[in-house]
C-alpha cells in the first residue's frame, strides 16, 4: 500500500481546514483518515498554489524545527494545524494578503475571530471597514487596505471615505 509524503498530508490537512470555514465555533478538525479520504475520493487534486505551497512548507518546517528530525508524520501534521491553525503560518510565510485579510488579520484578534486564526476565514468588510474607522491609532497600510473594501461595501461606508482618505494624509510622510 502506498502512503502520501509528509508534503501531500500537509497539503490536504490546509485544504480541508480552509474549506471547512463554516463560522464561528463551528471548526472541523482534520485527521489523517480525513486527509487520506480526500485523496482517494478526488482522483485529480487541483496542482497547489503559491499560497498552500507557503503553508505546506510552513507547517512541514515548523514540525521538523520542533521535532528536530527531517520527518513528521500525518498525526503530527494534522494535530500542529488543529492546535495552531493556518493565519501564524500565512504570516511567517509573507503570503500577499488581500485588503481584507490585512484587516482581518490585524483586527481578528481584538474581535475574537477564531476562524481566520485557524481557518484563514476573513471577517465582513463592513465590520473591517468600521473597525479601521473607529480605530484612532489604524496605521496607514490599515486605513490604504479599508480603502480598498469600498467599492464592495454599502452606501453608507462611502460616506466615510472622505474622513479615512483625509487621516491616510495626516499619517502619510510626504517625500
């Protein structure tokens, strides 16, 4: 019988952690049998992105670096994702971010959002784009990416576009 490499068990761990983004409190963990159920049920898995590829050898170096062995097995592939979830990697990665995740990222934490932190699910743009707007001490880049939600947000956030673009000016160095 043949067995998937760390690479593969890491790989399908990621997915099948990102796509049971189901909300709060409602977090899957993966096993192994899980994982390797999704190989034998899809007979031509999709070719990784760059950014499960970042993840992958995330999760597979950080089980190695704390192991300090060249080699992990699926429980302990599955069990680092179910105990650390994928946002810590994404960011030790530098994965790009979308506006979104940037928010997401730095306001998760301050909302109670478990599911970016084990599931890279993003939080509503409304309530990142009030977030930054409530936030007197938002840095540049949060207020650039707040920016960036508008054309997908309702009309009433527009009209806090003006104040947001007028603070970006104030906390932007001029050259």
């Amino acid at each position: 019988m043949r067995t998937l490499s760390e690479a593969s068990v890491a790989l399908g761990a990621v997915r099948l952690t990102v796509s049971t983004a189901t909300g709060p409190g409602r977090r899957l963990l993966v096993r192994p049998a899980d994982v390797e159920a999704l190989f034998r049920d899809v007979p031509f898995p999709q070719p990784r992105t760059e950014r499960e590829r970042a993840l992958v050898y995330a999760v597979v170096y950080e089980i190695h670096d704390a192991h300090r062995r060249n080699q992990a097995d699926s429980d302990e592939i599955c069990g680092f994702i179910n105990r650390h979830g994928l946002a810590m990697l994404l960011r030790r990665g530098g994965a790009e971010l979308s506006p979104v995740e940037i928010l997401t990222d730095h306001y998760a934490a301050t909302h109670s959002h478990p599911a970016w932190r084990y599931q890279l699910a993003p939080m509503d743009a409304t309530v990142l784009f009030r977030a930054v707007r409530e936030d007197p001490r938002a840095s540049a880049k949060l207020m650039a990416a707040a920016l960036a939600l508008l054309p997908g947000l309702p009309a009433e956030c527009a009209a806090a576009e003006n104040e947001i673009r007028a603070r970006l000016e104030r906390n932007t160095p001029t050259a």
